[in-house]
C-alpha cells in the first residue's frame, strides 16, 4: 500500500472528543452518565438568527461567494468589534472562517514556515499543539502552574519572545482554565510585546463576551494601539452565540495577514455558506439578549461550581472570571486509591470517575497540564448539582 504523508503520523485525534465518545458509550449502553467533558455551549441561538436562515434558503442564489467573507458578515462583525472596544478596522483587516479553529490553522499556514517556532502557553487548547504539529512548527511551551493562578508573566513572556519566536499564540479567556487577564496584566504584556517586534501576535479570544465579575475582556492593541501591525483578533460565534455548528470564525489584524488567510480561503473552502451567513450577521446585529444571559447564567453556575471545588480538601483551584471551564489540581490525590483502584495520575482519576460516578471530564494532559482536570460546565441545568455531589463523593471515597 502506498504511504500516507508524515503529516498524518503528526496529526491526532481529538483528546477531548475521545472522552466524549467514552461517555456517549457508556450512556447508549443505559448507565446514567453526566458530561462535563465537551466545551459545547449547550443553548440556541435567538429565534432571529432561524428566522435570517430561513429567509436566506427562500432566495439563495446557491452562487460561490467572497474569499474573505460577505461584505454584510464583515460590516456585522466590525460593529461587535467595535462593541468590545477594538475600533478603527475596515473589512481590509478582516476576514472569515469556518469556525475559529478554520482561522488560527490558516493563520498557521499563512505565518509559519515548517521549523518557524510558536510559543504558547501550558496549559493550552489541545488544538493549539495539533496544529502547531501539523504545520511542523517548532513548539516553545511556557509553563503556567496553579500557582500563579495558569497565567503568564511578563517575565516569561519576555524571556519567550527574546527568542524571538514567529508567532505568540495567546488565550483570554482561557480554555481550559477560565482565567481571564485584567486590565493591568494584559497591559503589563502589551509592554513587553512592544519590545520585541519580531513576533506576531495571535489574540484567540473567542470567549471575550463570556467575562464574569465585572472584569471586562481588554486587548492588548487597546493597551498599546501601535501593536495593531503585528496583533491579529481571533473570534468566533460558537460559544457566545450557541452557534457550534454553524461553524463561523473571524480573524482581524494587519491587511497583510487579512490578505493572506483570505489566500488560503480561496485555495481551501471558497467561502462561508449564504444561509450561515445570513444567519450570522442576524446574531451579531440582531438583539444580543441570549449571549447577555447566558453570560450571566455562567457566572451563576461558576460560582455552583467553586463552592464544591472549594469544599473538597486539597483541591487547588484557581477562581476563574470567564468561559464556562473550571481546572482543579488535583494531584494532591494520586497515589491514593479508588474503590481498590490506585489513581496515579489524571487519566486514572478521569477513568474511575466516570466508571465509579459516571461524571466524564477531561484529563488535563491534553491540555499539556497533568496535574489537573477539565470540568466544562455547560451540561443541562438539572444535571449540575447532581454531578458535583458525584465529584465531591468521588473525592471523599479516595483513601
Ligand atoms: N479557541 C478556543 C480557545 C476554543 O475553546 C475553541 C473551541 N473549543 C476554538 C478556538 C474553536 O472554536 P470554533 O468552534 O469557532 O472552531
């Protein structure tokens, strides 16, 4: 058989999908199984945005369209922009994808050559590594612990960007941690990004509208508005709109950078569908009441979340202020045992949780940090309660 290209061997599933498929199992074959494992925002969008559908399917021409996106989507998503304080683009800046994940593996191909290096942080979205793998980057990984709350310092990034990496792929707010940088801190970055102008900037900040506490979401080109040559904006409607599916991303930043996803975009996949278009610049434009209380729903389920984290002894987890993601540290239990099973590290603890207490996480390897776990607690009202009490019973039966 002829042989499939090295690339594959460097591409891997999805580690978070595979705990997700465990727990479909284990359901399909009758056990009673909570998921916190998948970050899917689990509500609909505004009947508005069906309705812009609809209307779109009536009258779809069915044509090809844009590269870089419909003017309309790109007028939506310049005005939201606007919203969250990043002003002074114009559709040259921007262009779209196929979800966010579409956009940051364009930004891959468009800015790194094989053995350019990437820097980002641990821990990390797992698709960060899969695609920094895939386009056979060099990886620099900057170790972030509980301890200083999963978030970076200036002095690490300093050191990092010394090195002068091609691309500073950053997160805010954060999966799989749910922290989120204040104004202070992401200013205090800002500074030492203007240093070194070898680096560009990826901002994957596709929860900016999901702040909790009255934080807010800031930017580093707000702190320091010269970083808008070298900084590019990732968003996306998947979580803030409950629009997973519908798989639309955004990238804004230098033309140059605009130019060339929308290069790869005519080489990949064209151009976003009419109706996902249409129904998307219905929910950028339309009334913003569902991401607005949903917002507000998160925070109430955090804090549900903290008071059993904070209830179990020994479980170092930092607060988070954003998303819809708690990562304990949980290592204070390996080496303790199960229902006679011996947990030595999050992948044990994640397996006899979910067959002992059928709660599905997510171990924190795959996100580079082994000593904790994933809760993503966007499972059906009902359905939290009763599964923390299962995590706060599991960890009360470790001996
Ligand atoms: N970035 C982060 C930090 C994410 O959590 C996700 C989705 N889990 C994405 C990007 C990709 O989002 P999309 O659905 O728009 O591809």
């Amino acid at each position: 058989m002829p042989q499939l290209a090295k690339r594959i061997g460097r591409a891997k599933p999805s580690a978070i999908m595979q705990v997700a498929d465990k727990a479909k199992k284990l359901k399909a074959e009758g056990r009673d199984i909570i998921s916190f494992s998948i970050g899917v925002p689990n509500f609909l969008p505004g009947s508005h945005v069906y309705e812009a559908a609809r209307e779109a399917l009536a009258k779809d021409s069915g044509q090809y369209g844009s590269n870089r996106g419909a003017d309309a989507l790109l007028d939506a998503f310049l005005k939201h922009m606007e919203g969250i304080g990043l002003t002074g683009y114009t559709r040259a800046n921007c262009s779209t994808g196929i979800g966010a994940k579409h956009i940051l593996y364009n930004l891959a191909e468009a800015l790194l050559d094989e053995g350019d290096a990437i820097a980002f942080a641990i821990p990390y979205w797992t698709s960060y590594m899969d695609i920094a793998e895939i386009v056979n980057a060099k990886i620099d990984l900057l170790p972030c612990p509980p301890e200083q709350d999963y978030k970076l310092t200036p002095a690490q990034l300093d050191a990092a960007l010394a090195k002068k990496p091609r691309v500073f792929l950053f997160n805010n707010p954060s999966n799989p941690t749910g922290m989120v940088y204040t104004k202070d801190e992401i200013s205090a970055l800002a500074d030492v990004i203007a240093k070194h102008p070898d680096t560009w900037i990826i901002t994957d900040d596709i929860y900016n509208r999901m702040v909790f506490d009255g934080v807010g979401y800031h930017n580093f080109v707000q702190a320091r508005p010269e970083l808008r040559d070298r900084v590019i904006f990732v968003d996306s409607l998947s979580k803030t709109y409950g629009m997973p599916g519908w798989r639309v991303g955004f990238m804004a930043g230098p033309e140059v950078v605009a130019n060339a996803v929308t290069t790869m975009n005519s080489n990949h996949i064209t151009n976003l569908p009419e109706i996902v278009v249409a129904a998307s610049v219905a929910a950028l434009s339309g009334p913003q009441d569902v991401p607005e209380e949903k917002c507000r729903e998160f925070q109430a389920k955090r804090d549900q979340v903290m008071a059993v984290m904070e209830s179990i002894p020994n479980l170092v987890c930092p607060r988070p202020q954003g998303a819809f993601y708690v990562f304990p540290d949980v290592s204070a239990y390996y080496g303790k045992s199960h229902d006679g099973k011996v947990i030595g590290n999050d992948i044990d603890l994640c397996n006899a949780l979910l067959d002992s207490k059928g709660v599905a996480c997510v171990p924190g390897s795959a996100f580079g940090e082994p000593r904790s776990l994933r809760i993503s607690y966007t499972c059906p009202t009902p359905q939290l309660a009763p599964g923390l009490e299962r995590i706060r019973e599991f960890f009360n039966e470790m001996q």
